[in-house]
C-alpha cells in the first residue's frame, strides 16, 4: 500500500475515492519512562523512552489507518495528516491520530 502526505501519487492514476480513513492511538507513559524523562529535562538531552513512544504510537497509528483502508478496498491513501495530542490528567496519555483519503490507483 502506498501512502503519502501529497494528493497525488507520481506516475500513478486515481481511478476511485473511496473515503476518509483514520487510525488512531492512545498511549500511555509509565512510571519508569517520566521519571528518565525527568532526569533528562533536568539534565538535559534527548529523552529516548519518549521518543521511542512516540515513534511506536505513530507506527501504530500509521498500521491502522492503512488496515482500514484495505479493508474497504483501497491501495493507497493520500493526502495523509499525523496530529499529536497529550491527554490526561497528568498529561501522561500521547495521542496520535492519522487521517487520510483512501484511493483506488491504477
């Protein structure tokens, strides 16, 4: 499956829109993953275990969107858009959320 942030695809011919598909994952950070984030901040860096839960939820997110594509017969998705969101009332929840056209190409 092809999927790419433009709404065309180079070489390739859109023969059918068939909707908008999302993916969408909620995320959690544990205990021992905000307190090495902490330490970080404090001492500063980059923080690993953050950005290793944010590469893992957009995957995610990304995977998702793609199957439900597939499930209403696409083989590509355009014009995709990943947005990130921190819930909680800690602010320990990671949203992220990938929407796109769903297409049939030639």
């Amino acid at each position: 499956m092809i999927v790419t942030t433009t709404p065309q695809i180079e070489g390739k011919e859109i023969i059918e829109y068939k909707g908008i598909v999302f993916g969408e994952v909620v995320a959690g950070v544990d205990f021992m993953k905000d307190f090495a984030a902490g330490l970080t901040n404090f001492f500063g860096g980059r923080s690993s275990s953050y950005e290793g839960e944010l590469i893992y939820a957009r995957e995610e997110a990304l995977k998702e969107m793609e199957e439900r594509a597939a499930k209403i017969g696409a083989n590509a998705v355009v014009g995709v858009d990943v947005d990130y969101e921190i819930l909680g009332s800690a602010n320990n929840m990671l949203m992220v959320i990938t929407s796109g056209t769903a297409v049939v190409i030639k």
